[in-house]
C-alpha cells in the first residue's frame, strides 16, 4: 500500500471515530430561565385564570375591573353560597366580561342558572347593538373544573385560556443575579454560567443550574450541597416544605450541576433537558 492511500485511508479513519464520539452540549439557560418557571401541571388552578386569560398571549379584553366576593348577590344576583371561590372581570364601559367560579358540589345548576339570569339581565339593559350582540352571544362552559360565563370577541380563544390556567410546580420566581450569587455561597471566579430562580413568596421552590468553571467543579459541588442543608433548617417549621427540601433532586448533565426543589421534579428536569443544544 503506497503511503498516499494510506494517508487517505488514516483521515477517513479519524473522520469517522471523532463523528462518533459524543459531543458536548449545551443548555440554552437563558431560553430555559424565561421559560422553565411556567412549567405547570395537570390540574386546573382557578387561582391562575387571570394570568392566563389576560397575561399569557395579547389581551382580547379591554378595561377589566374585579368584582369581588363580597360583591357577588349585589352586582351579580349571585348567592355567595353557591360558590367556593371565584374570578370575576367585568368591563365598566361595554358589554365584555368573564368570570369563572368553582362551584359549591350540589349547587352548579342553580350557579349556572344565575348566570343565565344575569346575561338576560344585561341584554335588557343594553343601550346599544354591539353589547347587545356579545350578550347574545355568551358562552356559558359547565364542567368539573369550573362554571363560565364569557362575553367578548372570541369566546372560544378565552375559553381555551381558562381551561389552560394550571398551577405552576414552583409557584411564583424570580431570577437570580450575578449579586446573588454569594447567597448561594458562588461567584463569577468559579461558576461560568448559571441560571438559577429564588422563590417570591414564602416557599422552597427553586431550581438552580451551574456550570463550573473548569478545575472549580468541587468548590460549586460543596457549595451547593451547603445550601441545601440550609435551607432544610429554613424550612424546619414547615413541615410541607421542608419535605420539598429533603426531596430535592440533586444531579449533573452535561458539566451542569443541578438542584431541583418542586412538586415533580423529575418532570422538572426532564424538561431541562429540552434546552440542550
């Protein structure tokens, strides 16, 4: 074999063996920390309808303002009793609105019906043809989750917003900045890039994901493995958080060491691993 084919034949070799080696990834953090903290469950959450309705996509409504439950039989002719809990935005100035309501077991059909009563309330009253046809047009949406009225351009787009309205696995978040990073026991000299969120509210929810600089993986191993510990004795008086804590998903991917504190975390970082890249 002449040394020129034998050449040509070696760089082929080392085409095919470096193509097969598995390549380094990495995660898209800054994509992941706009997106991650939305991460939601299953379930419906009557509590999040407004940021769904309203917050999520551009707004169909205009001029919303709240009515409250202790409003609800004097602007509404609704019985307070027949509801648990309630989401109510009412336009002052026209005709659109929504409202969801969890209902009292046993007590949907006469909610319902109240509903009912006050859309043909409000066409009566109408004092012009738009409002009267939005009226007209109410979608009312009865199921186990939760009794609707809708009144506005799209009923079907607000419906499908309601519907969407779950409870997040961390609750509310905020991302953590260059400055906060001594809280966590790091600094810029030994993490390379992060993306970590601290909870707003009273709660151990959080999630934070560090890549070391190289020769530093240890000291950010030992740091956050400090952090937890702290938290466990933060949260020792609350005894649902503090299982949160000892429960936290401690692991590594790709160079990235990774706490997870939530109400699923394997679903969590199942989900991290869709900003790989």
């Amino acid at each position: 074999m002449n040394l020129k084919r034998f050449g040509l034949i070696l760089s082929l070799f080392l085409l095919i063996t470096a193509c097969s080696q598995p390549q380094d990834q990495a995660l898209d953090l800054e994509t992941l920390n706009q997106q991650l903290p939305y991460l939601a469950e299953d379930t419906f959450d009557i509590s999040n309808v407004l940021s769904s309705v309203e917050y999520g996509k551009d707004n169909i409504f205009e001029n919303l303002t709240d009515v409250y439950d202790y409003e609800y039989e004097e602007v509404l002719g609704i019985n307070p009793d027949n509801v648990i809990q309630g989401t109510v935005r009412i336009s002052p100035t026209s005709a659109q609105m929504y409202m969801v309501f969890k209902p009292v077991s046993g007590r949907e059909e006469a909610l319902k019906q109240e509903l009912m009563d006050y859309v043909s309330h409000r066409i009566l009253i109408a004092d012009n043809d738009d409002d009267k046809k939005l009226l007209e047009n109410a979608l009312i949406e009865q199921n186990e989750d939760f009794t609707a009225l809708i009144v506005s351009n799209d009923n079907q787009e607000v419906l499908d917003r309601i519907k969407n309205a779950k409870a997040t696995l961390f609750g509310v978040l905020t991302p953590a900045e260059d400055a906060d990073l001594e809280t966590y026991g790091l600094n810029r000299t030994i993490v390379s890039a992060y993306a970590i969120q601290k909870p707003v509210l009273t709660s151990a929810r959080t999630y934070l994901i560090v890549k070391s600089v190289e020769g530093h993986e240890d000291e950010v191993r030992e740091a956050l493995n400090s952090y937890l510990k702290r938290l466990e004795t933060d949260y020792a008086s609350m005894p649902q958080e503090e299982e949160l804590v000892k429960n936290a998903m401690v692991t590594e991917l790709d160079g990235y060491q990774i706490i997870i504190i939530s109400k699923d975390n394997k679903r969590v970082f199942e989900a991290i691993k869709t900003y790989l890249q």
